[in-house]
C-alpha cells in the first residue's frame, strides 16, 4: 500500500512539474508576441483623402524630392487606400519607372484600379498585401512612403523585417504620422524610431513640415 502511493506521489509531482512547464512556456509565449496598442486599419469613405490643398499642406513634391522618387524610379505607396500619394508618384517617376500601390483593403485595391484607368496611368501596379507581410515582389522598390499607415501595424518589427526584402541597396522608406497612442490614428516619434531600429534600420532623417497637414512627422529610415 505504501509503495502504492509513493508511486501515485511521483506521478503526481511529473505531471505538476509539466503543467508548471507548459503553464511558463504560455506565459512566455505570451508575452513575447504582446502587441502595443494600434488603430483599426481604415476602411471608410475613401474620398476623404482627396481635400483640397493636401498637396499643398503637405508640401508632396518635397517629400518626394527627400526620398530620392525621380523620373525612372521604382517605388511603393504602402496602406495606399484612395491611391492619393499613387497617382502623384506615377507622375514623377514617368513612364520608365512604376508605383506598386498596396493595401491589405480589397476595397481600396479595386478602388485605385478604376482610378488608374479613368487617369490612364499605365506604370502602376497594385498589390493585396496583408497585415503582416505587403507582398512586394523581393529587390522591386527604390522608395516607399506610409502615410498615415504605420500607427495601424500590429507587428511592426516582423512587418518592417519583411519589407527589407522588396528593398533595392540604398532604398530609403519614409514614415508620415503623427503623435498619438496608438488607437487614436497616431503613434510616437520615438515608437516609431525604436521599433524600426529593432527591425534593422536606421534613421537618416526626421522633418517636421508636415505638420500643416495635420501630420506631425516625416521620418526617413535605411537598411542598417
């Protein structure tokens, strides 16, 4: 009887010692895959990106000159929704370069392909990405903008991994965002810098003349 429940003792203590195991590998788990708080990724009206003056306020043709978008360039308009920053980048960068537009909203994809007919630009191409991965073609891009995008990423480290891919030698990403926590469409400066450092890349620029329209930062990241 004795050596009964010695033997049901040891098999219990196995089996509390694997639980404790598997209970701090969830933990673990857990908490290393704990996402920092983020916005809804927009799918509404997308015509409230066409006001008047945005290129104005947001001085585009100076945002394109500091990302080195020239005729000929190859470049990619990341959370692209309306196509906006599209249209304006097919036009720069002319018929010897090309713009791939990519949302992970079938709505915005299927959107911007009309638009590009009805403004018969031929050098675009779009792109269904998804949360996690934009699903760029690899060495495609020399430039890439998100506007008013980056605060909705939910795993920005692995996303901006990903997009090194796609990155020609040299490529330059800008980020245009503006202070906030997160869910209220804004995420730090100094988020935005730490996260894309853990992703593997470095800060060339930061510039605050956005700010007339509505955003309050324009930060230029390179692979490190």
């Amino acid at each position: 009887m004795m050596k009964l429940s010695l033997r049901r003792l040891r098999v219990g203590n196995v089996v509390l010692g694997l639980l404790m195991v598997v209970s701090l590998a969830s933990a673990q788990t857990t908490a290393g895959t704990q996402q920092r708080p983020t916005s809804t990724p927009y799918s509404g009206d997308l015509s409230i990106f066409e006001y008047p003056d945005r290129d104005k306020k947001l001085q585009i043709d100076r945002v394109m000159d500091l990302l080195g978008i020239t005729t000929g360039k190859n470049v990619a308009d990341i959370g692209a929704g309306s196509g906006w920053f599209t249209v304006r980048a097919a036009r720069r960068v002319g018929p010897t370069g090309a713009v791939l537009a990519e949302d992970i909203n079938p709505a915005a994809i299927e959107y911007i392909g009309k638009r590009l007919v009805k403004e018969n630009l031929s050098n675009v191409r779009t792109v269904l990405g998804s949360p996690e991965n934009p699903r760029l073609p690899a060495g495609s891009v020399d430039a890439v903008l998100m506007l008013k995008v980056y605060h909705e990423i939910a795993q920005p480290v692995p996303t901006m991994k990903v997009l090194q891919r796609a990155l020609r030698p040299g490529a330059k990403v800008g980020i245009i965002d503006r202070n906030g926590d997160g869910p209220n469409h804004g995420l730090k400066h100094d988020v935005v810098v730490k996260e894309m450092g853990e992703a593997g890349y470095k800060l060339v620029g930061t510039y605050d003349f956005t700010k007339a329209d509505g955003q309050d930062y324009f930060l230029i990241f390179q692979v490190q």
